[in-house]
C-alpha cells in the first residue's frame, strides 16, 4: 500500500483542526535562556590579555617609531630603569 504524501498547506490544515478540537489553554510563558558561547571568566582572561598585548605594541611603537631606538631594546630591563630615572630625576 502506497501512502500518499501531504502536502505543507494539508500538513497546516491538520494542524489548525486539531488546535480548535483542544480545550483552551492557558499560553505557558515563554523564558528567554541566554546560551552564552565564551563564558564571561574567559571573556575577562581574554580582555586582560589582549589589553597586555595593546601595552607591549603601544611600548615598541613609541620606543622604535617615536623614540628611534630599537623595537626589541623596550624590553630589555636596562631601558626601563633609564626611563624611571628621567621621569623621577629632579630638576
């Protein structure tokens, strides 16, 4: 026996008749559950590193582009101590 196929208007009608032989119900309400994709721990790491990467390129841009030194010299520990002394060195 070949059982025919229905078509998406006849699937809408079953539908639709069978809601009207249910009792009337009263509409369960509808939450909205939030799925967060990055929790918001990783979310924090990945903000504080990313802040540490925009720190280190912010450091060699102004110490090689601006300062003409060498990109790799700002993080030798000898150029920071010298930029400590400039700043507190009294006038």
């Amino acid at each position: 026996m070949v059982e025919k196929k229905l078509t998406r208007n006849e699937y809408k009608i079953i539908a639709k008749q069978s809601e009207e032989d249910r009792p009337a119900e009263k509409p369960a309400e509808k939450r909205w559950i939030r799925v967060r994709l990055i929790p918001i721990w990783l979310r924090l790491i990945i903000v504080v590193f990313l802040i540490a990467i925009s720190l280190a390129a912010g450091a060699v841009v102004g110490y090689s582009v601006f300062g003409d030194g060498k990109p790799a010299d700002v993080f030798k520990k000898s150029t920071w101590e010298h930029i400590v002394e400039l700043v507190n060195k009294e006038t």
